[in-house]
C-alpha cells in the first residue's frame, strides 16, 4: 500500500499524536547523540586518555556513518516499509548505544559510535517520511513542524541531559539512557505508526554509491582532523576522488541511490545548500560554546549544560509556530530572516570569555540564536519535501538529513585546526580562548551566508 493511501492521520488526534511521539522519539535519539557528547567530551578525554583529535572522532565517527547511509536508508524505507526499516534502525541504534557504554578505550568507543551512526542512518529518514506519507496533506506543515521543532529540542537539550547526568553519574550513562527511550518508541510504533512504502521503488540498492559516499567524507574528515601531515593530505585527496566518483557513478547509474535530476529543481537545491550551512553553524557554535564554557568560564558541565536552555526554550514555544507562519507567508521570508537572527545571536556570543556574565552574554546570544532557529528549522524541512516529489518522501528525507549531518561533520572538523586548536588544547584555557572568538564569528558569517542564499534563490511561494 503506498503512503498517498495512507494520508488520512489528522493533527490533534490520538494516532497523530502517536505518530509524531514516534517519530519525534526516533529521530530525536539521533539528535541528542549528536550533541549530548559536546559536554562530555572533557570528561571523556581525561577518563580515556583522549587527544583531541580522538574526541573529534568521537563526535564525528558518529555523523561520519549516520551521513554516509541517510539516503541509502531512505531507499530502504521507500522499498521495504518505512516503519520496518525505522524499526530496525532503532534496535540497531539502541544496542550500539550499549556498546558504547560499556567502550573501554577511545578506539573502541570511536567503533561504537560509528556503529550507533549506522543505526542512525536508517531511522533518521523514516521518522520524518512517515509523517509526511501518513498525515492528510493540510495538516503536514504543522505535523513537520511539531516535528522538526520537537526534534530540535532534542538537539539543543543534548548539553543539558548531558551535564545533568554527568553531575550524578558516570558519562557512560549519557548513552545507557537511549535504551529505555529506543523501547519506548518501538513500542508506540508498532502499536500506531501504520506501515507505508513507496510501490514504485526500485528494487536494486545502489552500493557502490553509498560506498563511494562513506569515503568520500571519511577521506575529507580525517584530512581535516588530521591536517598538516602528509597522511591527511593524501586521505584528502582520495576523499574529493571519491566525490568525483560518486557523481559520475550516480550520473551513469540505472537506478541511482540519489538521482541527480532532482537538484535541478532551484528550491530544491538552494534549500539544501542552507541546510549545510545553517547546520554547520549550529554543530560548531554547540562544540565550541560548551568547551568555551567549561575551559574559559569556568563552568561545571552541568551549568554548561544549563547555559543552553534558552535555545530549548525557544523551540518548544515557537518551533511549531513557525511552521504555521510559513505555510500563510511562504518560506523566504522565515528561511532569509531565520539565518540571519541566528547570525545575530552567534555574533553576541563572541563576547564569552573568562569573565563573562550569563545574564549579558550567554542568556540573550543564545536567546537570539534560538529565536532565529525557530523561524528557520520547520519551513527548511518544509520546503525541502514540498520541492520533491511526493513518492520520494523517504530519498527527500534522507537528503536534507544526510547534507544537516555533513554540515556538522564537516564544521567539527574543519573549525578546530583552521582556528589553531589541536592536541590537548581544547583543557587549556589560553588555547581555547584563542580559538574561541574566531570559530564563532566563522559560525556568523555561515549564517548570514544562508538567509542570502535563501533571498534569490527561494521563491516566495512552494506548490
């Protein structure tokens, strides 16, 4: 049965609130993964023995696989059933959380996040395809937009959860904890989430691609990590090889795992050209903020952790509006203002330093920040699957999630060594300091780069 078929759940009803809970439970587990280790990381380095370059691959080997399989995931769920594969995901996501847990080095940890990321890969694209093929059609703006705002939440509370547990427990607990929560969304899903597949999908799966897609961005990441020696210049340059080669396979391809076609629509592609930069932006100001907060400032990781409520705040209150407001004015105006508040509110953070007061510094930067966040995440999604076909649900998923990922990885492990910070300075605070101020005002620039993007290339209006 296809998801048009299917589209008949109605906002404010029991099956759709159940059916945001488990998708917002799903995808939100891959979210706060994302983040929750920024504010461990410290404590994670000195229990491990880790470099620095050891917690970027921490945080990284994690988005690394996530980004790699996002599409290929997507096909899956179109193919076999989005719930199916959501479900398989979830499992696979929770028992790499245990591995995780219990990682007795920095080596074995590495290996079990790329594991969680591979788990994140297939239920990442289910959760928000199948909102988008199960609920009637007027109701898919504010359903993505509880959604999205739900799931951000989930991504700006990670340092939060993350200090909270750290206070009163070991940080292996920040990834023990996805188990009860992995259960509970399994049990939701097979009790309310109905199953929808796209009848149309192919049946053959492109390997080849999401082979060449992995190495594409492990080779750019590592040269990035690992930059000034011989060993990354060489990763990098096997890395953009790779990326060649993936176009050329996925132009001759018979059935690609991303047909190319659909970048030829402008909304389509400027929507997720600032995806990549606004998650960009958002990867690096929570890693580089949290650090600065605990190395510079002097916070604990639980008042690290604390110091970014107001972003929490403001997607609980706003997000969801902001799906409504895009779908009465359109997306340009959201999708250029958004980035730029956003901007704003990374530029008063600039201003985080040794003395800083969190009620004139941190409290209105990140204020601002989630304001803006909150006008851009829902009519981003939006636009993004409204640009695309409606039977490539899950591929249109998988292709704002997967480039949101790169834009992390890839800020993660550029921002470090082109600011100066590599080694075990990310403990010292002169090092840090020094780092801090020009990574930021990076994350600005990345920004305001959005909303002009989105200015000339949004239409006012999507069909």
């Amino acid at each position: 049965m296809d998801g048009t078929s299917l589209s008949q759940v109605r906002m404010g009803t029991r099956a759709g609130r159940a059916v945001i809970a488990a998708a917002t439970l799903g995808s939100g587990l891959t979210l706060l993964d994302g983040t929750v280790v920024n504010v461990a990381l410290r404590i994670i380095g000195t229990d491990l023995g880790a470099d620095l370059a050891q917690l970027q691959w921490i945080s990284n080997g994690y988005l690394l696989s996530l980004t790699s399989l996002i599409l290929l995931g997507g096909s899956l769920g179109d193919h076999f059933g989005r719930r199916r594969v959501f479900l398989i995901g979830t499992v696979w996501f929770a028992v790499a959380s245990l591995l995780c847990g219990l990682a007795p080095t920095p080596e074995a940890l590495i290996a079990a996040r790329i594991l969680q990321g591979i788990g994140g890969g297939l239920l990442t694209p289910g959760s928000l395809a199948i909102i988008q093929s199960v609920f009637v059609r007027e109701d898919r703006p504010p359903a993505i937009g509880a959604w999205s705002g739900l799931g951000g939440i989930a991504a700006a509370v990670g340092p939060f959860v993350g200090g909270g547990i750290l206070e009163v427990a070991s940080w292996r607990w920040i990834f023990l904890i996805n188990l009860p929560l992995a259960l509970l969304t399994v049990w939701i899903a097979l009790r309310y989430v109905p199953e929808t597949h796209d009848p149309t999908a192919t049946r053959h799966f492109d390997i080849p691609g999401a082979t060449l897609t992995m190495l594409a961005l492990a080779g750019l990441t590592y040269g990035l990590i690992e930059v000034g020696s011989a060993v990354a210049l060489v990763a990098g340059l096997l890395g953009v090889a790779a990326g060649v080669a993936w176009v050329r396979v996925e132009r001759r391809a018979r059935e690609p795992m991303l047909p190319l076609g659909m970048f030829r629509n402008r909304t389509f592609s400027a929507a997720n050209a600032m995806t990549l930069l606004v998650y960009a932006a958002l990867g690096a100001v929570l890693f580089f903020l949290v650090l600065q907060l605990q190395t510079v400032t002097g916070y604990g990781p639980l008042a690290a952790g604390m110091a970014t409520l107001p972003i929490t705040v403001c997607m609980l209150l706003l997000a969801s509006r902001g799906g409504r407001f895009s779908a009465r004015a359109g997306p340009r105006i959201p999708l250029t203002f958004g980035p730029v508040v956003m901007g704003l509110g990374t530029l008063w953070l600039v201003t985080v330093d040794a003395d800083a007061s969190y009620l004139t510094t941190v409290l209105p930067g990140l204020t601002v920040f989630g304001l803006g966040l909150s006008l851009t995440v829902a009519p981003l999604t939006a636009t993004v699957l409204a640009a695309a076909p409606e039977e490539h649900a899950g591929l249109a998923s998988g292709v704002s999630n997967a480039v949101a990922r790169a834009g992390s990885l890839l800020a993660v492990a550029a921002l470090p060594p082109l600011v100066g910070l590599t080694g075990e300075q990310y403990a010292d605070p002169v090092a840090l300091d020094a780092a801090y101020t020009p990574a930021i005002l990076a994350c600005s620039g990345l920004l305001v780069l959005g909303g002009a993007i989105s200015w000339v290339l949004i239409p006012a209006h999507v069909p």
